[in-house]
C-alpha cells in the first residue's frame, strides 16, 4: 500500500475504492465521476467529500474538483456503516479462476447492497460461493460493472483488487466488448442503427435517463434487427459505452421501447407476457491478460426471453 494510502486508515475508516485515472482526454468533476462509476448517487459522494472522506492525489478535495489522467482517488466510508453476511443466492457460474469468475446474473437480483437491501443481492451472493475474493471493498467486492436489478446476463467478477483494477481500466479504454439481446415494439424501417448522443439524467423525471441536447455523457450503441414478427422484434445491441439505463433509453429513443420495461415504455410494453424488460446480456469478449488471448463468453437466454421469441416466432441462428 502506498504511503498516503495507509496514513487514511484511520480508526473506524477503511478504504472502499482506489481509483486511479488513465483515460488521457478524460476530465470530471469528482462527485460526478465517482457516482457514475461507483453507482451511488451524486449527493451521496458530496457527502463523503464534504467530510473529508474523499482524497485526490492525497489531498482532501472540494466535490467540484476535476479529475484528470494521472490522478489517484481514494474514497473511505466509516467502518462500522456496512455488514455484509454471505448468503447463498442462486445464480450460473459460466467461468471460473483464481484471477475472475463471470457469472449469469438472473432478472430481479440487485447487484450490491443499498439501503434497505444488505442481504438479498448478488454481492451477498459473491462471498458465500467464492471463498477466495480478496477485496478491500467492503461494499462492493469483485463487482467491475453492473447490470440493473431486471436485465439478466453475464458480469464479470474480479477474485483481487490487483485484477479488478486491470479490468477496470478494460472498461475504461471500452476494450470489453458487450452484445445484448433485447425484445422490442415496432416495425423498424431499417436492419441497422448506430445511435451516437448523450444520455443524463431526465429534465423531467428523476428515476429516469434521458438523451440530452445539452450536457450528459457520451452514449454510443450498435442496434442490429435480427428478426421480426407482426410488430415485434429480436434485436442485438453492442454498446461502446456503459451508461445507465443506455439500451433502455435508446430503444425508446429510437420509439421501439423494450418489452416490459414499463418505465422507457409506458403500459404498451406491458402486455406481451414479461413483468421486466426483456433485455439479457447474453456475450462478454476482452483480452485474458493470465491466458495471454482473446476470450469470450455466452450467456444462455433466459426462460421468459424464450417464451416470447417462440411466442412471436423470432427463432434466430444467433452468432453474435
């Protein structure tokens, strides 16, 4: 541990996050940059600023402070604020090794813990099936990125802080290639969108994402129609970003809402027999720094997924 790094660990702090910046164009307020990236609200980090709790380059820092490449950020939480207690929650192992594992989450599985939710999520999960994660996160352990509580699909989970940093700066570079598959409403006119704008928080909705005309981040997403029936369709979506709610908000965006998301969606995407967005993370590729290649995996389409694409007759040769 570097030397600034151990002169924080007071009494009754421990050290949740490092974070070190390595994009070269990149530059962020901190309390935004650590809400995106640490999925807490912004107002939450302004907190833990406003405390003292968040250091830049060693320094205590003010919530407008701009990180830039090069910058080291260490975030503290006092230690007594999270318990986490392993619990054994169903989901697919479809890798695993002493460096990362990638799991199939199921739809309705919250990612890690929050207010309200100590117990009942994927992380809780992560320490009862793999003894061997050693991360300093106590809130957050082995998580690199995250899908929401109601898209299935594959995650990647780093067993040390040594390869959930490597990682990390995968994601960071966009050299972890995602593909989706999403069932959608509509006739799209065409066979092939790249929708390239900025997405941020709703002007007029605040549990919502919305594309902006000012302000937001860049959002870039690959949609390809795979198969249609009778106003319904089987889609791919690459996506060369990672934005929240990103592949919800553009198929809204482009007016072929995601069946059963009923908030980019409204009650239309109701009625087709799925009671969450049909949107599964079904193909992660990255380059194995321990195998020295190209690795890539699948994750099996879930059982609600599957009754709409027979449903509606979009059997697809999927090769992705």
């Amino acid at each position: 541990m570097k030397k600034r790094d151990s002169e924080l660990l007071l009494p009754g702090r421990r050290i949740i996050d490092k974070l070190d910046i390595t994009s070269d164009s990149f530059s962020e307020r901190i309390d935004i940059f650590l809400s995106e990236k640490l999925n807490r609200s912004r107002s939450y980090f302004k907190n833990l600023i406003d405390e003292g709790l968040v250091t830049l380059n060693g320094k205590i820092c003010k919530p407008s402070s701009k990180v830039v490449a090069g910058d080291h950020i260490i975030v503290l939480i006092p230690d007594d604020s999270i318990d986490l207690t392993p619990k054994e929650i169903d989901f697919e192992v479809i890798y695993d090794s002493k460096w990362y594992a990638v799991i199939n989450k199921p739809a309705g599985l919250v990612v890690h813990p929050a207010p309200g939710n100590t117990t009942d999520t994927l992380v809780n999960g992560l320490l009862a099936k793999f003894k061997n994660i050693d991360d300093n996160d106590n809130v957050r352990p082995g998580i690199i990125h995250r899908l929401d509580k109601d898209t299935s699909g594959l995650l990647i989970i780093a067993k040390n802080r040594d390869v959930r940093q490597q990682m990390s700066e995968l994601f960071q570079k966009r050299e972890v290639k995602k593909v989706y598959l999403a069932v959608c409403m509509g006739e799209p006119k065409n066979d092939y969108y790249m929708i390239d704008n900025f997405i941020g928080r709703s002007l007029t909705d605040r549990k919502k994402m919305a594309v902006l005309q000012n302000g937001g981040k860049r959002a870039v997403s690959e949609v390809k129609i795979l198969k249609r029936s009778s106003g319904i369709f089987l889609a791919s979506v690459a996506i060369h970003t990672g934005r929240t709610h990103q592949i919800r908000v553009h198929m809204s965006y482009l007016n072929y809402p995601i069946l059963g998301d009923f908030l980019y969606g409204g009650a239309k995407v109701m009625k087709y027999g799925i009671n969450r967005q049909a949107l599964h993370a079904y193909k992660i590729s990255f380059f194995d720094f321990y195998l020295g290649r190209e690795v890539s995996y699948i994750a099996e389409i879930p059982e609600d997924i599957k009754y709409l694409i027979t449903k509606y007759r979009l059997d697809f040769d999927i090769n992705l």
